[in-house]
C-alpha cells in the first residue's frame, strides 16, 4: 500500500498597485493595453522579442545556417518565459489542474 503525497503549489504574486478609482471609491482595474505594456516592461527578458520576426526572415536578410540557428535560439529565450508567466497566470486565476 502506498500513500502519495499531494502539495498544494502557492503562486505568490506581488501586490497590484491601483492607482485609478471611480467616484465611489472602487479601484478602477488598468485597461487590457496598459497591463500587457506594464508585464512586458517588467522583466527585461521580454525585450528580446524583438528577435523574433528577424528569426523568421532570415533568408531573406541573407543568413547562413549558423546565423539562422543563433538567432531562433536566442529568439526563443522571451517566449518561453512569456509561455511560462501566461502558465502561471492561468494557473492563478483557475486552479491547479487547468493551469500546469
């Protein structure tokens, strides 16, 4: 008989700072444009994703296979890790199951 352990994952996000709020006092949320530019501001990592779209018309800039293969790995970098924070957020506002 065996008995398996179940750990339950915390994702501990910093606090989000609102800084608009209606008449009534209710924290206005920042709009969908604003929260995207604020998350990929936030960590230096994403500003590599302006790697991507010469990544994928490197034949036509003239790149040899060497080139070619340097340039999509290190494009890669910022999508894994936008991949994983997308994860995590879904993870967050789902449950466990959903989110990985």
């Amino acid at each position: 008989l065996s008995v398996r352990s179940r750990t339950k994952l915390t994702v501990v996000h910093p606090p989000v700072v609102i800084k608009s709020v209606d008449e009534e006092g209710n924290a206005i949320p920042p709009s969908t444009i604003k929260g995207s530019i604020k998350m990929l501001t936030g960590n230096k990592l994403y500003y590599g994703l302006i790697l991507v779209p010469f990544a994928c018309f490197t034949q036509e800039l003239g790149l040899d296979d060497a080139q070619t293969f340097i340039l999509a790995a290190t494009a890669i970098l910022p999508l894994a890790g936008l991949l994983g924070e997308a994860t995590e957020q879904v993870a967050f506002h789902t449950n466990e199951t959903v989110g990985g």
